[in-house]
C-alpha cells in the first residue's frame, strides 16, 4: 500500500530535481540519463505489464521505451513535461507491442497485472486491501486500469494522463471517475472473494 501523500514541497523538489536531470540528460549527459531511468524503472515496468502480456515482453519494451526517450530526448521541447512525455512514449510502444502480438497470433492477449500500489485513501475501506485492489483490477476493462496505474502510479497530474493517453483532461476525469465506481462495485461484489 502506499505510504501517507507526498509533501507538496517535496514533490516540488523531486519534480525539480527530474527537470535539472532531464536538462543534463538532453545536453548529451549519460549519467543523467541513468539517473531517470533509475528513478522511473520501476513505475515505468510496473505500467508496462499492465498493458502487455508478460513480465518478459514488459522489460523488452521497457528497452524500446528508453531507446526511443535517448534518441528523442534532444527534442523534447519542455523538460518539465518529460513525465507525461516518457509516458506516452510507454503508452505507445505498449500499443505496438499488443498490436504486434494480436496480428502474430491471431488472437487478442490478456491483459496482466503487475503488483499493485492502489489505494483510493485510508478513509476509505473498501479500497485499503492493496491484494484485493490489485486482484479486482483484474475485472476491469483496460481503459479503466490503466488510468487508475497512471494516476496512482507516481502521482501523475489529470493533465500528465491527459498527454499519455492522448485525450482531453475531461475524458480522463470521467474514465478515473467510473474506473473507482467500478473498482468500488466489484470490490464490493459478494462474488469478489478476499484472498485466503
């Protein structure tokens, strides 16, 4: 589960601290450049298994996301907007993958998850057991997971989903809005068993 908010100050020093990195990183810094993959490894994998079909094929785009980020980073016009911008590299190549795969295989793949950090807030109870949110996620379509991991994964704004999925900032209210009500809903569900 995740741990108490985040400071306000802190969050500003920690985004702070990933612009003077992205900066470093875009004028040709190679350790800056290991720093944000460090930083965002973990938070990055955890959103790519959510969108493809293995932990195996999330590493293998997880290279194609930082190979893309190295090659494109000089461009990047807002360094402050790397955040949404890594993850609409991720979004993308995740969609390729899951294209790819469908057109190999001739069918469509599930969609898997990894662990999950979701919690709506310690208020609430129906969302405190971390396993049971991480197992009912399993329920919900993927638009709804995957806004629900972006938004609680690394605490990205409405309007950092927004660039990720490519959408106005009123879509991605609405679909985390219905993403909690069904979260709610089948976390609820006498059919939804607690982990034995």
């Amino acid at each position: 589960m995740p741990g108490p908010p985040e400071n306000p100050a802190n969050e500003t020093l920690r985004r702070s601290e990933e612009t003077l990195l992205v900066l470093a990183a875009r004028a040709g810094d190679p350790a800056a450049l290991g720093q944000l993959i460090l930083r965002f490894e973990r938070p990055l994998i955890y959103y790519l298994r959510r969108l493809t079909a293995s932990p195996e094929a999330a590493l293998d785009v997880h290279q194609e996301v930082w190979l893309a980020v190295q090659s494109s980073l000089p461009r990047l016009q807002s360094p402050e907007a790397f955040r949404g911008w890594l993850y609409r590299i991720a979004h993308d190549k995740a969609a390729r993958f899951v294209r790819r795969e469908i057109a190999q295989e001739g069918r469509l793949l599930s969609w898997q998850t990894g662990q999950a950090e979701l919690a709506d807030s310690p208020e609430d109870p129906a969302l405190a057991d971390a396993e049971a949110v991480h197992r009912a996620l399993d329920d919900l379509p993927p638009h709804f997971r995957e806004v629900l991991t972006l938004h609680y994964l690394r605490d990205l704004t409405l309007e950092e989903i927004a660039t990720v999925l490519g959408c106005p900032v009123g879509t991605v209210k609405s679909r985390l809005h219905h993403a909690r009500h069904t979260l709610r809903q089948i976390l609820e569900s006498p059919a939804h068993e607690p982990h034995a």
